[in-house]
C-alpha cells in the first residue's frame, strides 16, 4: 500500500506503548508490532491514533491500535505486545 510512511507507522507505535505504559504503571518495552496499511492517507493529513488494550499480565501488555483519517476512514492498523 502505497502513501502510509514511517511517520505513521511510528505515531501508532508511541501512542500504543504510552497506553501501555499507562495500564502499567511503569515502562513498557516494544517487544512486536505488526501493522496492516488499509488505505492512503491524504497527502499531509495528520489522522487521529487510537489504542485499545486487549490483555494485560504481569509481564506482558497486548494492543490494538488504529490510525484513522480526518474523515474517520481506518488508513492504518497495528496489534503490539509490549513487556513490562
């Protein structure tokens, strides 16, 4: 998929790992990420980053994130595992 950058990419990883931070309660370190470009961004739209925390051990924290245009449409989504 063409038009998602590296920009993007990294927005979703920060905003998953600062959520995941945050239902710790102390650092959590990107242990894997994957992410699925669902559709091209308009050139120079910001988008808006949104993350949901699907499980959460005493070791590990497991996420889906989604980046989604000013219009509302999904342009990028990832799933992450983060160790704390």
């Amino acid at each position: 998929m063409s038009g998602v950058d590296s920009a993007q990419l990294a927005r979703l990883a920060d905003a998953m790992t600062a959520e995941a931070c945050a239902i710790a309660e102390k650092p959590a370190t990107l242990v894997s990420v994957t992410f699925d470009a669902i559709a091209a961004p308009e050139p120079g739209e910001a988008g808006a980053a949104s993350v949901t925390i699907t499980r959460a051990t005493r070791t590990l924290v497991f996420s889906r994130g989604e980046l989604r245009g000013q219009d509302g449409r999904l342009v990028l989504s990832a799933t992450a595992v983060h160790r704390i």
